[in-house]
C-alpha cells in the first residue's frame, strides 16, 4: 500500500528476481514519462522503492503523484510483486 509521510507517498515492491523488478520500472518509466511526472526511486537485485511528490509543488504530494501511484497499482495487476 502507498503510503503518505514527509510530503511523500511510498511504496517498496519486492519480486522474484532482478528481471522482474526491472521489467517493472521500465513499465513505470513509460508512464512516467507520458504524464511527465517522474518518481525518485532505488533498486537493488529484487527490491524496489519508489517515492512521489511534486517539484513544481514545493516538493509536496499533489493529485499528480495520486495519479502516477494509481497508474502504477495498475501495473502491478499482472506482476508478481510482494510489499
């Protein structure tokens, strides 16, 4: 689940292997780009972390990183992702 905190929403995945999270970020890199909105994240081996909020914003959570998060819960309908 996202969740809100430091004028963030987080969310750490986990997948079975480097491949999967990969293939994963590509995925949200795409989107990410066509909404021009683009996530701080981390990876390593299996384990990904993402942050959101908005530059333009002051560095706070707007209706855009609602909208990206929920993008990216869609994705994840047909991955195999662990929180």
């Amino acid at each position: 689940m996202w969740q809100e905190q430091n004028n963030q929403l987080t969310r750490d995945f986990q997948f079975n292997d480097f491949s999967e999270a990969f293939a994963f970020m590509t995925r949200v890199a795409l989107i990410a780009e066509k909404m021009d909105h683009h996530p701080w994240w981390s990876n390593v081996y299996n384990q990904v972390s993402i942050r959101l909020s908005t530059h333009d914003a002051g560095n706070k959570v707007t209706e855009k990183d609602y909208r990206l998060a929920a993008a990216i819960d869609e994705i994840l309908k047909g991955e195999s992702a662990k929180e």
